[in-house]
C-alpha cells in the first residue's frame, strides 16, 4: 500500500516521512496491536524513498550466517579461493532495516544487530573468512508488546516510537476498507513523494537557533532520558519536520511536535527513588513561548502534542505504583541457603546446568567451532580447510575435491536460558509484623543464589487490584536487588492476578526462548481476597494454579510468609503450594538454616 | 571519518583511562560501564587517531616487538639471517566483532596456500592483530564464553599457541583489552573483571551547557566531517603531543618507597586479594604524574589511580553495585 493512501495514525505516518527526509532521524519503532497496519504503514516507507534506497527485511529465523555474510560454498569449491556471500547487513547499508515483530527476535541477534549498527561497519571474522564493510542503516521495526519485551537497549536505537491503536472511529475504518481494496491512490503519493524530495533539499539549509538547542537540552533533561542519544534524534526530528514544512529555521512548534515521538521510548522503566531525583514535569504545553536567550534559569515545559486523539498514542507507561497509603519495607536478613536432598525426580533436567551451554538442537545458536561429528550443518570452512593440503595430490583442476573424511560440522552453542520468576505478594497482610522484611530477605538470599549461577531473574508483585511485572528478565542481579528494596506493600491479596501475570510471562519468553527453564517461586501468605475474574479468590487461584503445573520445564517453589503458631495462622500457602504441585517452605524454614539451596537445586549443575 | 576524541563533551575519567594505557600499555586496559548512549564506543574508537608509533619488525602480522617475545616466523628468521628489520608502526584499535568465531580469533589453516601449494600455512588471527595493540570488545558481557575462555587464555599466557588442523604456531598475544559494557544487559565474568587493568563508568551528563555543547558539536560534525576534523586539528595534535611526551618521560618516573609503602596501605586497608590491584595502581599513578608532567608521584596521583584501579577489584556482596563501594575506598583514601 502507498503511504499517502494510509488511514489514520498521523504521528506514526509522519515519523515515516521525517525517515524518508532524513535517516539520521535514526528509524521508527512501531508499537501496537496484531492487525491494525504498523507492517503495513513501515513498508509504505519503500514508495517514499529515495528510488534505489535498499528496503531490507530481516525475517524473524535469521542466522548468523545470513545476518553477517558468510562462505559461499559453489564459488568458493570451484576457485579454491574463498569468496564472501553478502548478508543483509550489506543489503541494507544505505538504506532501511525492516523487522517486524522486533521483540520475538532471538537475543543473539539482537546484540549483533546492534553491534554493527553501532559501528556503521559489519567486521566479519568467521568461518575462514576476514572482511569488512560499511553498513550504516536505519532500523524500521513493529512489535505487539504482549509477545515479549525489547530489550532497552535496542528501544534506544530507534530514533522514534509511535503507538499504534484499534481504529475506533466507523468513518476511519470505512477508508481502510475502501483504501485496500483501492490500488489508485497514486495522485497524492506522488504530491507526498514531491514535498519529500522538496524537504530533501531545503534540509541542509535548515538552521537551529542556540535557544532552541537550549530547549532540547531542557526537554532532554526534565524526561530524565538515559544517555544522549534523543538529543541528537530530537535535533535531527525536528530539522526534518522544518525542512518537511519548507521552513529554513526550525522552530519550537517544529520540536514540539516530533518530542513525543523521539521521547515516549526513552522514559526511564521505573523513576528512581523519589530521594534523588524528582519526578519528571508533565509532558509540555503546545502553546508556550521558547525561552528568551537571555534567560537561562527558565525551564521551559516539556513538549507534547496539543491535540488530544494523540493521548492514546502514548507509550506503554512505566510501572508507577499509586502513591497510596503503603510502606516500603526494608531487605531483611540474608542467609546462607544449604542443599538438601530433592523429591521430585530432576533427572531430565540433568544435562543442562546453568552456565553450561546445550548445543542447539535447530539450526539457531552461534556457530563457534567446527567438529568431526555429523550433523546437519557443514563448516564449509573447516571442510575446506582439511581439504585444501591434499588438493595438490587429488590432482584438483578445476573445482576443489572433497572427500568424505574431509567433512566438517558446525558446532552451535546458545546459552541456555534459566529464568527464575518471583513472585512477590505485596499486600496489606505481609506488612503486618513487618512479614515484608522477612520476605525480601529471602528473596535476596535466593537472588545472591541466582547471581552465583547467572540465571536470569524477573520479578512480579501482586497487590490491590493487580499484578505486575516489577522487573523484566535481566541477567542483572544487580538491577534486581534494586527492584527488590523498592517494592511497597498495601492493599487486598490478588493472588490470581499474580499466577495469571507468571503465566504470560513464561508464555511470552518461552516463546521467544524454547528452550528456556523455569523456577518460580511463590512469596506469599496465600491469603487470596481479590480476584481479577469473575470468579471468587479461591476458585480463581485454583484455577490459575491448575493452568501452571500443566507446564512442562517448570519448578515451583512456595515460600510462606504467614507467621506460624498464633490463633490467626490459617496454612493458606500449603494448600496452594499443593494445588501447584510445588515445594512448599515457611521462612521460618528458611531462617532456621534447614533448607535449602532451591535454586540449585532446581537448575542442577551438570 | 571518526569523532575526533578531543571533541567528546567531558567524560574526563573515560578519557583519562584510555590514555593511561597508551602512556604504558602495560596497564592492561579498560573497563568503559555505563549507560547506553553516553559515548563509550565513540572514545574507543576514537583513540585510534592519537596512538602513537612503535617499533616493530617489518612486514611481521604480528607486530613482533626486535626486542621482546617473537613469534615462530621472526624467531626463525633471526635464526637464518642473524638480524631483524625493525620499523615503526601505528599503534591500533583492533576491534573484536561479537559474532567472531573461534578459527578467526586464534589462527587457523591459510586455505588458499593450501590448495595451491599443497603446504600447511599458519593463516593469524585477530589475536595476532592485537599483540601491542588495543583489542577493543563492544558489548562485552554479551560475547560468547566460549570465546571468552579463549581470550582469558592468551590474556593471561600472553602468548597464543595454535594447534589445529595441522598447522603449529606460536606468537606473542599482548594486548590491552578495552571493553564497554552496558550493566543493565548482564554481568561480566570475574575471570575476565580482573582482566581489565582499570575501570571507569560512565553516566549521562546532566549539564544544560555541556548537553548543548554535545549537540552542537555533532551537528558540526554530521553537517561536514572534514571541516570539523581541521577545526579540531589543533587540539589532536596537542593532545598526542602531551601523550607522547608522557610516554618518554613516564619509566624514569622513579616510584620510591614512600610511595609503594602509600599504596599497599590502601589496598591491604580494603583487604584486597592477589597484587594484581597493588601493581596496576602503581603503574597507573606512574602514567598519571607522566600526564600531568610532574617528574614525582604524589599522593594526589595515588588517590586518583585507586580510583581507576580498585573499581572492579572490591569484594562486593554479589549484588552491590559497582560503585556502591565508594565510601570503602574514600575511607582508605584518607589514610594517604
């Protein structure tokens, strides 16, 4: 479909076209819903392009090999001098890289898509082969967020981000219709195609005045963006939008308008403690007037678009828990966690200890060295290599002759993903007797635990009326015990909601990572009395618990909270522990040094 | 065309830490930690345009020093011909690319000459690049650690012995690591931690002025690269002009006892194991006073080098920050 037939969705329209002007606007992340055009829109970008710009798409079962260039194989045997085959990093230098469905993509990928994109260069130092290319492209990507998260890293090379929502309005949706089934909308790409062209070359006339990089600055600083990667897109954003209204100067209309584009990625997950930083000022009026240069002390507002159809265009907030009547309770005691014997048979679980890496069972994981052994995969390299000394002898003339003995294979390696989910229930009851510090302490003894292993580590917290996911998988311990100090707690116990959030999550990364172990572990008293459904707590909870140790690759471990011997104990947790199918333990457990290195325990070492 | 380095806005500590180990190499490198987008990669890269040149024998891939450890080649050749050819070489940033595999990393069989000759060639690797030279690693935490074992390896021989396909070969492997890292994506192992010589984090600045400087100077440099690189000519040239001068001065820099004595008590205060820590803070307050063209160490020099050393060398609880051990090393610091 062409650009200008697209319905609907302006910001994400004009952060193709500011693309299309200038690259150095640094690409556009769309985010929303399956079906509602974000592909679509992102590939109307190749009609609007410079003709001859390389439009690439990187399909979601890329290799490395593919990715990065590899051996070819019929040049190489017949010339017996190694010759480079292209990957996509070369396709799309100059150019665009088109992924959709960005956040399923596997995370070696990820971190070789920006590793190269980084350095503008691809090095290729593999398979016998050395070579080096320029590879400067800009990434063009759409995910629909509730099938995995992006990592920040990546989020961060997209200059821009726009949210995509169901349109709503029966006017819209008619022209949508009316649009696809329509292929003659060629009139007004061709005006669009003109006013592009146009803003092309106004674009290297287009001047920024000081108080406006003073505004950007500003805008930069109170959004409390990490690094200073969205000064440099807002500039760039903002001179395209000029040159895109024929204007030689850019103006403060010019930045407020794109801000939210180059913005709405950049926020910080979580706002740091309120001790030392102080919350963001709302996102900025339309209608102010720039600072006068005169006077630095003035802090302009943030920017935001003035219309008001453009609020449901805002990104997925961060997770701002509702300053409400709650405490945040400190880390309790740490202990050291001893190893005891395991009940349940762990057996299938033998040969993948953490750390230790499976060979890739498919064609994914990184190929690191060649082996005798046979499997799918030939190292034409290293087949060529056992080859190459004999060629002389085999009176080679004019393709290279291989012999069976000469074969090589590769050996894949991925690391092998372990994940260990807490969660944390963070309601009313655990703040009595102060049960929250008990709880983090045993939290943090079983994340000191997970660091040792290097497993990777999530945390979900339940309270009030939901539940949610505190700290996405990280292998950052680090980052974890962070998160952990800062978990509050009050309100009702919506057990459910916390099961229900575990279960996507596992949904979500094993998707991602198939071959991902689980652990999770249950912090809680278990006294459900919010439910998310219709159903009541108890059923819901059941329900949930059910759907969980239908599970394949998952531990569960229950820790109890409640506060044992007293006539309010209620032994809520046991039953829900026995519901899951899981290990149950009180902290007191935990305290008294009978147990237990879960963690090891359920991630054997091989 | 690179970011000419002395354009970067501040990040005065990462810059500093990679000059120190120009000025002696033998420092063993950088650590850059840090935020996404606060520059790191950009001053790697960058350093390359102030290094300096080195003696090394001619057309030899492996930067082989006339008189240090030689690789199998020179050392046969000066066998043969009783005598090396020397030259001078530019020092390098030789970057190591994540998806590298293990053949391309140490060395492996010459194809070709193979096939044409029907003799066994040792065909060097990246290793051989980096022997003298800076080995640069983006994104470290996230290389496999199967290369990781096999750069722990030749790190810590300073050799890289090449056994494969038929082909023996020996060659000198020294190089200084620099790696950047983003903690948020995952933790280093404490093999390759320790193998960093210094490290320094990096954060964004929250500077109205120098946010507006940075802006200023990269639109200058994207608007016409060659014309900023001449803008900034004259600061490269005094800033290579300081290194090298340190780099001449910086062995006969004597480190007394009153000295040594200031920095065992710091790293014995902070009970620090091994003396790996002890010898790169001396050799790191050596460079320091060289770059700062005093002829003595003083205790400012000591103090500033704990900094760059120590870092990463604290026995932390496994999950404290880097960083969070601040007050530990104020502490010691005061003694001196």
């Amino acid at each position: 479909m062409r650009c200008s037939s697209f319905i609907g969705h302006d910001e994400a329209k004009l952060a193709i076209i500011l693309n299309a002007i200038d690259p150095r606007c640094g690409g556009v992340l769309f985010v929303g819903e399956k079906g509602c055009g974000k592909s679509t829109l992102a590939r109307s970008l190749r009609s609007i392009l410079p003709s001859g710009t390389p439009f690439v798409e990187l399909p979601l079962n890329v290799t490395d090999e593919s990715l990065l260039g590899t051996i070819a194989i019929e040049d190489t045997l017949r010339t017996g001098a190694r010759v480079f085959q292209h990957g996509l990093f070369s396709r799309a230098h100059g150019g665009v890289l088109f992924i959709d469905d960005v956040n399923l993509l596997s995370p070696e990928i990820v971190s070789l898509i920006l590793e190269v994109q980084g350095r503008g260069e691809n090095i290729v130092e593999r398979e016998g082969l050395r070579m080096r290319h320029p590879a400067s492209f800009i990434l063009v990507a759409s995910m629909y967020p509730e099938e995995g998260d992006l990592s920040p890293h990546l989020l961060d090379r997209f200059g821009m981000c726009a949210g995509f929502e169901r349109l709503t309005d029966a006017g819209e949706r008619m022209s949508v219709v009316r649009a696809a089934i329509c292929q003659d909308q060629t009139d007004a790409d061709l005006e669009l195609t003109e006013r592009i062209e146009v803003a092309r070359k106004i674009l290297p006339t287009v001047s920024v005045r000081d108080r406006f990089l003073e505004y950007i600055a500003d805008i930069c600083i109170n959004y409390n963006v990490a690094g200073h990667r969205a000064d440099l897109y807002l500039l760039a954003a903002a001179r395209a939008h000029a040159a895109f209204k024929g204007n030689e100067d850019v103006t403060r209309e010019d930045i407020n308008t794109v801000a939210s584009l180059v913005l709405m990625h950049r926020r910080r997950e979580l706002q740091p403690p309120p001790d030392q930083q102080e919350d963001p000022p709302p996102p900025p009026e339309h209608n102010h007037e720039p600072p006068p240069d005169n006077q630095q002390e003035q802090q302009p507002e943030p920017p935001q678009n003035n219309t008001d159809e453009q609020e449901h265009d805002q990104p997925p907030k961060p997770h701002e828990l509702p300053p409400q009547k709650e405490e945040v309770f400190t880390v309790g005691q740490t202990f050291q966690l001893k190893r005891i014997a395991f009940r349940k048979d762990r057996l299938e679980r033998a040969a993948s200890g953490r750390r230790t890496r499976t060979r890739a069972r498919n064609r994914g994981g990184r190929y690191v060295k060649s082996v005798l052994r046979q499997n799918r995969d030939i190292a034409i390299d290293a087949t060529l290599r056992a080859a190459a000394p004999f060629q002389l002898v085999r009176k080679r003339t004019d393709v290279v002759v291989i012999n069976e003995e000469d074969f090589r294979y590769k050996r894949k390696e991925r690391k092998m993903g372990h994940l260990a989910i807490f969660i944390v229930d963070g309601s009313g009851s655990m703040g009595a007797q102060k049960r929250m510090v008990a709880a983090k302490g045993a939290v943090q003894s079983l994340l000191m635990d997970c660091y040792q292993k290097r497993d990777t580590v999530a945390i979900i917290v339940f309270r009030k009326d939901r539940a949610e996911v505190v700290l996405e998988p990280t292998a950052s311990v680090e980052h974890a015990a962070r998160r952990l100090r800062e978990i509050p707690v009050g309100g009702k116990t919506p057990l459910g909601a916390g099961l229900l959030e575990a279960y996507r999550l596992l949904q979500r990364v094993g998707r991602k990572r198939p071959e991902t172990r689980f652990l999770i572990l249950l912090i809680t008293d278990g006294r459900a009395n919010q439910s998310v459904t219709e159903m009541p707590p108890d059923e819901e909870v059941a329900r949930m618990a059910a759907l969980m140790s239908e599970q394949a690759g998952i531990d569960i471990v229950v820790v109890d909270t409640e506060e044992k011997g007293r006539f309010t104990t209620m032994d809520r947790a046991a039953s829900i522990a026995a519901l899951l199918g899981a290990d149950y333990h009180t902290i007191e457990d935990l305290k008294a040094d009978y147990l237990v290195d879960i963690v090891k325990r359920s991630f054997p070492e091989v | 065309m690179i970011f000419p380095f002395s354009a970067i806005v501040d990040q005065e500590e990462m810059k500093t830490g990679l000059i120190l180990n120009v000025i002696d190499p033998s420092i063993g490198g950088l650590l850059i930690m840090g935020e996404k987008g606060t520059g790191k990669s950009t001053a790697v890269r960058a350093l390359a345009d102030l290094l300096p040149e080195i003696e090394a024998v001619k057309d030899c891939p492996f930067t082989c020093d006339p008189s240090g450890v030689l690789c199998s080649k020179c050392t046969e050749d000066l066998q043969n011909e009783g005598h090396l050819h020397p030259t001078r070489k530019k020092m390098r940033v030789v970057e190591l690319p994540l998806g590298i595999t293990e053949d391309r990393l140490v060395g492996t069989l010459d194809i070709e000459h193979a096939i044409k000759k029907g003799e066994k060639r040792f065909e060097p690797g990246i290793l051989a690049d980096a022997n003298r030279n800076f080995l640069y690693v983006d994104e470290v935490n996230l290389l496999e650690d199967h290369i990781v074992d096999l750069l722990l390896d030749s790190a810590a021989m300073g050799v890289n012995t090449v056994e494969r396909e038929g082909v023996s070969f020996v060659h000198p492997a020294r190089f200084m690591l620099v790696g950047t890292m983003n903690p948020e994506e995952g933790d280093l192992r404490p093999q390759l931690l320790d193998r960093f010589g210094l490290c320094v984090g990096v954060t964004s600045l929250y500077d109205k002025g120098q946010r507006i400087e940075i802006l200023r100077r990269r639109a200058a440099f994207d608007s016409d690269q060659g014309l900023f690189y001449k803008q900034w000519n004259g600061e490269q040239q005094k800033l290579s002009g300081r290194i090298s001068a340190a780099r001449s001065i910086v062995d006969s820099i004597p480190m007394d006892d009153r000295v040594l004595e200031k920095i065992v008590s710091v790293t014995a205060s902070l009970k620090l194991d091994g003396h790996r820590a002890d010898i790169v803070m001396m050799k790191t307050s050596r460079a320091l006073a060289a770059f700062r063209e005093l002829s003595t160490i003083g205790s400012d020099e000591i103090r500033d080098a704990a900094w760059f050393a120590l870092r990463h060398r604290l026995k932390r609880l496994p999950f404290e920050e880097i960083g969070a051990e601040r007050e530990k090393v104020t502490e010691a610091l005061a003694l001196i």
